[in-house]
C-alpha cells in the first residue's frame, strides 16, 4: 500500500500509517510490526512530506534513518502499544538529519524507551515541540520522573520551547514534582515557554517562587491538578513577566479574597490574561469573588 501512494501521491505533506493486525479476520492491533527494507526506500521517495503519523516501529535504526533523509519534516507522531515496543538504539544519524524537524509527539512508548531515544542528537537537538503522552512505567519509577524527565529532555534539546506531557495516572503510582526537580531545571536554565503538565500533582513543600525560578520564560503554564490559594496564584503571574496563560487548580477554602497589592496592581504593560481555574463543584463562588480575582 505504501508502494502504491509513494508512486501516485509523491506530493503528500501528511501520512497516517495506521496499524495493522496480526491476521486477516483478527481484532488484535499490531502498532509495531516489523517493516519490511523495502519500505524504507518507499518512504524516502515522499520528498514533500511534512507531518507523519505511525507506529513506534518507525523508530528500528533502518526506518529511523530513512525518515531523517526527508528534507521537509516537521513533526513527527509515534504511537506504540503496551506488549510491544522495538529496541530503542542509541544511532549516528549525523549533522544534517531531520534537517527541519521541530515537533516530536511519542504516546505509549515506555518511559526507558523515551529517555534512550533521546540520546539520539540527530533526532532531538533542534526541537521545538515536544509532546509525551501515556508513557508506560515500572513498578521501579520514582514518583518524582516527571521532573527527571523535563530535565533530562531539555538538556538534550536546548532549544525547546513548548514541553506536553499527559501520563497514565494511578491512584497507587501518582506523579510528583519535587523541589529537588525544580531546583535542578533552575540550574539548567531552561529556555521553555510553554509548559503542560497533566495529572502531575506538586510536593508540598513547592512554592510559586520554585516554579517561577525554574521556568522564568514561561508564556503558558497548564498544570491543572496543583491546588494553589488566590494569592498564589497572583504572585506566580507577577513573578512571569512573560506569563499570558495560566491553568492550575484553585484553593476554595479560603473565605475572603485578598486586596491585590500596589506591585500586582501595576505589572506594566503585560497583555491580557487567560485564567484556566477549576475548584471542588460543590463550593459556589459568588460573582463578587470571581471579580477580585481578576483584579
């Protein structure tokens, strides 16, 4: 099939291969069976291909090297399964691979797998984008990988600025950003802009400054599951000059809204600000508060 539509639609800028399955009349999903060689040389034929969507078995060495031949891709899409998943290598892709590739999207690799993959420069040094989603853990993963990971990433892709993650979450298993982690990402000095953490609560002991600290570029912050007072959540906005979008959890236990201070009041020319907030629904906010919130 691939043979055919690299023949007839040598132009394509978007492809989904989608998986297969192991046999004819089978339900059973195969995202990674093996690819033949032959597809290598299909897949180098789409010279204008710019978005790929496939399977994680894009990432055996002689796929992985076929794809960074293409001198238009921009975004790249794995999905993997939980049973299978090839052996991520550590390649030489050399100085001119994925010469224009920005977005990386991995979904249901293992949390090894994507960590290794990483070590691979050709790949991942001029990222912009990243996005990991579901990423399958041990029963050996800290609680506190989520901030090994950021790290980790952002080190070996010094100029990303949009970082995405979205992990399974288990009651028994939560995913933690510790203070250690912030501290570590402050030393880095990480450049990114955006940031969302899905499902990623905050160690208690995290305050605003850690996090502003840690990520003084920010434009966007999503982090939905961490609880933060009214306060809080003015103190972290002053201390990201930069900051346009917020989403965290709002603390309702607090009666009154405090006066914002002279400093909040006069941030200078910041633009206008997205506030995401969600709060227990079973606590109603009077129209009055929502007002001083916005001060």
């Amino acid at each position: 099939m691939l043979q055919t539509v690299s023949t007839k639609c040598p132009s394509l800028k978007t492809l989904e291969v989608a998986p297969g399955t192991s046999a004819r009349d089978s339900p059973t999903i195969e995202f990674n069976a093996p690819l033949t060689t032959g597809l290598h040389e299909h897949i180098a034929r789409f010279d204008s291909l710019g978005t790929l969507v496939t399977s994680a078995a894009a990432l055996e060495p002689g796929m992985l090297m076929a794809l960074s031949q293409l001198p238009k891709l921009e975004a790249l899409s794995v999905v993997s399964s939980h049973q299978h998943e090839p052996m991520i290598r550590t390649l030489s892709l050399g100085p001119n691979a994925f010469p224009v590739l920005e977005r990386l999207e991995l979904r249901r690799l293992s949390l090894n797998g994507i960590t290794g993959l990483w070590y691979t420069p050709g790949l991942v040094s001029k990222l912009s984008s990243a996005v990991i989603a579901q990423p399958i853990l041990d029963e050996f993963t800290p609680r506190n990988w989520a901030g090994e990971l950021i790290s980790h990433v952002c080190l070996q892709s010094p100029a990303l600025q949009e970082f995405y993650l979205d992990p399974y979450y288990y009651v028994t298993q939560a995913v933690l950003l510790s203070q250690d982690n912030l501290k570590l990402l402050e030393q880095q000095q990480v450049s990114l802009k955006s940031i969302t953490l899905c499902g990623t609560l905050v160690d208690r002991d995290v305050g605003v400054q850690d996090l502003a600290r840690a990520f003084p570029n920010l434009s966007v912050l999503r982090l939905p599951s961490w609880r933060v007072t009214w306060q809080d959540a003015r103190d972290l906005v002053a201390r990201l000059p930069n900051l346009h979008t917020l989403s965290v959890g709002l603390d309702t236990l607090q009666p009154t809204v405090p006066q914002a201070s002279s400093l909040e009041s006069n941030r200078g020319n910041r633009n206008r600000l997205s506030l995401e907030m969600s709060w227990d629904p079973l606590v109603e906010l009077s129209s009055d508060k929502i007002l001083k919130l916005a001060e």
